[in-house]
C-alpha cells in the first residue's frame, strides 16, 4: 500500500508548481489577502471588513483565500487523509448533550436529529502535511484574530478537534448544532455533486439567552430565517459556530466534500467534551 508521503509526492510531480513542501505562505493569495504585515493600511480595511461581516452576519466569507493550485495540493492531501478518517453515525441534540428527559418532548433540549461524518483529527496529520502546516503558521492565526476582532487567540487545545479534515460521503449530513469553540474556521476544498450546503441562523442564541422558541420553530421546519453559504473551493469561512446554529444538508453523489476545520478560542486549554470526543472520533484523548 502507498503511504499517505508517497501518494503526496507521486501526485505533486504532475503538473502544479506547489509541492507538498510548500509555506503556508505559497497557499494563499496574498495580492488580495495581504496578512503578512497587518499593520500595513490594506490590511487594516480588509480586517475592519471581515468584522463588520461578522457583526452583520456572525458570518465572513473570504473567496479565493486559497490560490488554485494551492486548492488542487490540498484535495489531494485531502483525498490521501481520507481513508483514515472515522466515520460515525450520531443521533442527538443541536446542544451536543444529551437529551433531557425532564423537559417536554418538542423541546430543543429534546429533538433528536441525525449527524453521519467522517473525519480526520488533528493527530492523525503526519508533521509535513501543508494542511497542519497552515493551520500552525502564526500568520494566519494572528491575521484570523484581527478579522474576528479578538486580543488574542489560541489554538483549540483538543489534541483531537483543534484541526479536522471533515470527509462527508454520499448520505451524510450535519444535524442543527451548535460548537463548543467560539469560532470555527473553515477553508472549503471541493463541493458534493449535490447537497452538502451550510446552512446557518446568524446568532439565534446569545451568551444571556438561549431563545429556545427560535430554535424549537427552526428545528420543527421553518426555514424562514436560514442563510446558506453556497460552497466555493478556496473560499476561508469565519463562523461564529457558538451563537449561530448551523447545519450541513445530506451529501448526494460520488464525490466527498472536503473541508479543512481550524479551530481557535479565546481562551488558552479549550478542550471538547468527552463526549463529543467519543461521538466524532471515536475515541477519548
Ligand atoms: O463542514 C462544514 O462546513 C461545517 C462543519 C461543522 O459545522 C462542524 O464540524 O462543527
Ligand atoms: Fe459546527
């Protein structure tokens, strides 16, 4: 069998001038993302930019923050991972706890929903992989931090969470959720022929209020309030996944979507539940 290297290398030599040791830097389009120096005036607008967005929105989108080529090394890398990622089945809540008995059955607290995803952990990525690479390299992090408004970010802390290839095959789906992260951080690699759309209610929830008759209403079908993000290879999503519930519609056809995770908190030691541990990758660290 070939190793995960071997089928980097062998796959790289074709015809993209991006290797699998490229910088992170060589990754994304820096003429119109320019975050190497965020104190330069152009970087300044286009930070101030992705807060307004997100203060709109609890969404930013950043098209084409990955170059093309960068985009074509990492669905190979993507489709070299993918074989190890974990696929699990899940039925719960939009809480990612379980359901309360106590509470009445059309509570959110208590509609179940069904959740099917495959996906690679952060300590699965061998230490070379470029996906991992980027997601290390300071320059992002502090450039995400500026775009989110933040005194300072940290890595998740979750020795599985922190960094996901997400690979969702024909007939899976993300179920209404929301994270345990205060933002998630997402670059998409390649849509499904249909379906795998992401969907979200901008921050139907507050830190002070959980507006259950919002989510209840959304959870028993009204749309009325759903945006959906159409997905575009390249584009660096900032998603304020805490607030916001969100969704991923069911996955039809033979090509997996690929989407690489980037998780940061606020604040230093943020781990997942073990829970969540145990449902999304199968294991407890
Ligand atoms: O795959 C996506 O686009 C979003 C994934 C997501 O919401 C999650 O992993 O919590
Ligand atoms: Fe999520």
């Amino acid at each position: 069998m070939w190793s995960y290297r071997d089928r980097m290398e062998a796959s790289t030599s074709e015809t993209t001038p991006l290797s699998a040791d490229s910088s992170p830097q060589d990754l994304v389009d820096l003429a119109r993302y320019p975050l190497l120096d965020l104190k330069a005036p152009a970087a300044i607008a286009l930070a101030r930019e992705c807060r307004a967005q997100l203060n709109r929105t609890g969404a930013c989108e950043l098209p084409g923050f990955l170059k093309a080529e960068a985009v074509e090394l990492l669905v190979r890398e993507g489709d070299a991972l993918s074989s190890l990622a974990y696929h699990s089945v899940a039925r719960g809540t939009p809480y990612l706890e379980p359901s309360d008995p106590a509470l009445p059955a059309d509570h959110p607290r208590r509609i179940l929903d069904d959740t099917s995803v495959g996906v690679v952990a952060y300590d699965q990525f061998p230490a070379d992989s470029p996906m991992r690479r980027l997601y290390e390299w300071d320059a992002l992090m502090a450039f995400i931090c500026a775009a989110l408004g933040k005194e300072k970010l940290y890595r998740y802390a979750d020795p599985f969470g922190a960094l996901n290839l997400a690979v969702m095959r024909d007939g899976e789906r993300l179920h209404w959720h929301y994270d345990m992260t205060d933002f998630v951080t997402s670059i998409a690699l390649r849509a499904a022929e249909r379906g795998g759309d992401f969907e979200y209610v901008p921050l139907i929830r507050s830190a002070a209020s959980e507006n259950y008759p919002r989510v209840q209403r959304l959870l028993l079908g009204d749309n009325g309030e759903v945006v959906r993000v159409p997905m575009h290879a390249g584009t660096l999503l900032l998603f304020e996944g805490r607030n916001s519930i969100h969704r991923v519609t069911p996955i039809y056809g033979e090509t997996t979507r690929l989407v690489v995770l980037l998780a940061y908190d606020t604040k230093p030691g943020t781990c997942s539940s073990k829970l969540l541990q145990k449902s999304r990758y199968g294991r407890t660290a």
